[in-house]
C-alpha cells in the first residue's frame, strides 16, 4: 500500500513503510535517544490517529484507508461500538476529558475525508454505516449534545451524517431527526455566542480583555457550524427524501429566515478591515493601509463570514430552485421593497475581488437573482431600478481570469456546480432581466 505525505512545502510522494523505516533507523542511533517516559496507552493512539489525519489530507490516502477494513473498523469503533462494550460514547463526551475530545475529533475527521472520497469501497462504507444504529444514534447524539465536548465534535458529525444522508441509505426517520437538527443548528447555535459574557462572568473572569478574544472566539465557531449546516441543508434539500418532510409553510419560514440572516449580514472588504485595525494616526491619514495585511483572526473571521454567506446564499437558491415555497409564499417570504436587491447589489461589490471564496458567493448571487425572477418575475423591476447587471458586468470583469481557471476544478459540494461559469451566470441573469425591457 502506498501512502502520499502531506507536507505544505514539497509535497512528496512517499511510500509510508520507506518513511517508517527511515524515522527508526533515524531514532535508534544512541546520539538520538533523550530520556522518555510513556504517558501511557491514550498518548499512543493520540499518535497515531494525527498520523491518520495528516495522511487523509490528500484523498488518494483516503482512498487506500477505505480499502482496509482493519483499519476502518479501528477508525469507526467509537461510533459502531455499543455501550456495553466501551461505555457510553455521549457520557463520555459529557465528561469533557480533553484528551479523549482530541482524539475523538481526530477520528471523525478522518472517517469524514474518507467518506468522500470515490471509489466501490467508499460507497459500501457509507451504507454500512449507514444502517448502522448505534453510528447513527451516536452522531445524532453529538449532534444534538449541548456539552462542551459533544460542541467541539459538531462539525465533523454534521459532515459525516451529511454524507450518509446524500447516499441514501439513512432511514427515513434518522434523515427526518437530521433534517430537523440542522434546521435547529443553523438558527439557534448563534446563542451560545450571545451567552458568553455572562458565563465568563460567573466563572469569576476578570479581564475585559479575555471576555472579548472568548467571544470573538466562540463566534467565529458558531459562524463557521452555521455555515457548515446551512451548505448541508442546501445538499440535502433536492434529495427526494427531503421533499415530504418540509411543508410549503415550514420551506417559507425557513426561506424567511434565511433571506432575513443575509439582509442583516455585515461585509466588509479586506481594506475596510485593515483601515479598522490600524493604528489611530495612520488610520487618520490613510498612510499604510495599501500595504497592510488583516490580522490573522481578522482573516479567519472574515473567511467564515464568507461561508456561511455562500451557505446561505446555497440555501436560498435550493428553496427556490426546488419548488419548495409558492408563489405567494415567496412574496411572504421576501421584502415588498427592493432590500434584498440592494443587499445582494452590496454582496457583489464587497466580493469583487479575484478569489475563490468570492467568486463563488458572486455565482450564488447570480443564481439566487435567476431563481427570485423565476419565481416572482415582479421582482425584476427591483433589479433594474438599482442597475443591477452593471455590477455583475464589474463583477465578470474583475475575475474573468479566476473564473477562466476555475473551470478545470470541481467541488461535488457546491450547489453551484464547476461547469456553470460566472460568465454563463450573468449572462443567464442579464437575459432574464431584460425580459422586462424588451
């Protein structure tokens, strides 16, 4: 079996039983020994299972991993295992023992990058597991947990039922109590947020300071859970089973509340964000804000703000493109005004930029501007009252060239799918517009 090493710098391919060796023979020479004592059983699968993630960073080791079904069943263990044979996974997790939180989150990470890679294997591990009770109670379990380790495990768990619910082997009622998580997980997650002061300030923190970088914190992680429940919701959404289990008034609530999340959402550009952490005197007189970088948490959170954006810009188009809400229920749904042609105008200006990221939140929008209009043709006369197609016509302009070189990349993911070019999107959008011209 051989294995690709991941290394940010070389990248080399690597046969792992070359690189084993190559490590001892290293550390068995006198000179390289130092005193060690083992911190027992737990340090050594910790080890081993960063080992097993650093390796499922490139899926061609994935696809080697999901052809061992020793190891697989070693990776799914704490899932599969029921409760009289290793104890209760979620008491476990109540417990909130760091180390085992660890290397719980290592083993879900790695069972999620396998579980998407391609091949026959991958596919028999997804229905396995799949029909698998005791896996599927225990990810919904974690799912649904409000303890602190169950919270760091959300994300993986989401992503791996997300999976098993796309191949369709997920019973019916396990896909019904998925849905109806994420649905909960998308609106309700941002209070533990909104609670952290006040926890802090119970556990006696004194420091303002502490309070702030914990919330910016816990927000930018509820951020990005959001995001990553609302991208699966848009997955999960054209899939037959979806359809019966969301009524036209539940579809309309939701498309609601998510049209109102991107109204209410603040973007801002990467100069804004420098002009705002620069110092005082430099901010007054605009000196160095060419130059200058966000900070690395700036970065962070503006990258997350701009997934959930495009998750919920993912949300919104499968609502729509699905049928889902009438159209009466839209004009419930949607502003009678021309707010969320002018939140979507300021969408595209602020992602004018030649990224990826960006990108894709412009082909959304174009996508979401497509839908609306076939929709509720009505709202055609908000778009072209605010000359909506120049700041596509910008938009095209300015990531032509990404846009050209994002056509040999492929993200099965994305509702937006690699062979719609933003160029075809706008144009699309520019032909529905002018319908009401012509």
């Amino acid at each position: 079996m051989k294995w690709v090493l991941f290394n940010p710098i070389t990248n080399p391919g690597i046969a792992k039983a070359d690189l084993l060796q190559q490590e001892l023979r290293k550390y068995s020479k006198p000179k390289n020994r130092s005193p060690y004592k083992s911190r027992g059983a737990k340090e050594l699968v910790s080890q081993g299972l960063l080992i097993l993630e650093r390796l499922t960073q490139d899926q061609r080791n994935c696809t080697e991993i999901s052809k061992d079904q020793g190891l697989l069943s070693k990776i799914t263990s704490p899932l599969t295992s029921s409760s009289a044979d290793h104890g209760d996974l979620l008491t476990r997790l109540s417990a909130d023992n760091t180390t085992t939180v660890e290397m719980l989150s290592r083993s879900l990470t790695v069972l999620s990058r396998v579980l998407t890679s391609p091949g026959d294997d991958t596919a028999r591990l997804r229905q396995k597991l799949a029909t698998n009770t005791q896996a599927v109670s225990n990810l919904l379990g974690i799912l649904e947990g409000d303890s602190g380790g169950a919270q760091k495990l959300h994300g993986q768990a989401l992503e791996i039922l997300t999976e098993l619910a796309l191949d369709g082997s997920l019973e019916e009622v396990d896909f019904h109590k998925l849905l109806k998580a994420l649905l909960l997980r998308i609106f309700l997650e941002e209070e533990a947020s909104s609670n952290v002061t006040e926890q802090w300030t119970n556990n006696n923190a004194t420091s303002q300071v502490e309070i702030e970088h914990e919330q910016a914190g816990t927000e930018t992680a509820a951020t990005r859970l959001r995001g990553n429940a609302g991208e699966a919701l848009a997955r999960l959404l054209p899939v037959h089973a979806a359809r019966g289990i969301l009524s036209k008034q539940e579809a309309t609530s939701l498309l609601n509340k998510v049209l109102h999340k991107i109204l209410s959402s603040k973007m801002r550009t990467t100069l804004e964000i420098v002009v705002v952490n620069l110092p005082q005197e430099d901010a007054d007189t605009g000196t160095g804000s060419s130059s200058a970088q966000p900070p690395m948490d700036e970065n962070e959170k503006q990258s997350e703000e701009r997934k959930s954006m495009a998750a919920m810009l993912s949300l919104a188009v499968a609502i729509c493109n699905e049928n889902m809400v009438s159209e009466e229920g839209f004009a419930y749904a949607t502003p009678g005004d021309a707010a969320l042609a002018k939140k979507l105008k300021e969408i595209v200006k602020v992602n004018e930029q030649s990224t990826a990221e960006c990108l894709r939140i412009v082909k959304l929008v174009c996508q979401l501007v497509v839908a609306m209009v076939q929709v509720e043709p009505g709202c055609i006369a908000h778009f072209n009252g605010l000359d909506f197609m120049s700041s596509l016509t910008e938009a095209l302009e300015t990531m032509s060239e990404i846009d050209d070189c994002m056509l040999f990349a492929g993200n099965e993911h994305e509702v937006t799918k690699p062979a719609r070019s933003l160029a075809s999107l706008v144009k699309e959008a520019q032909g529905l517009l002018n319908t009401a011209q012509g």
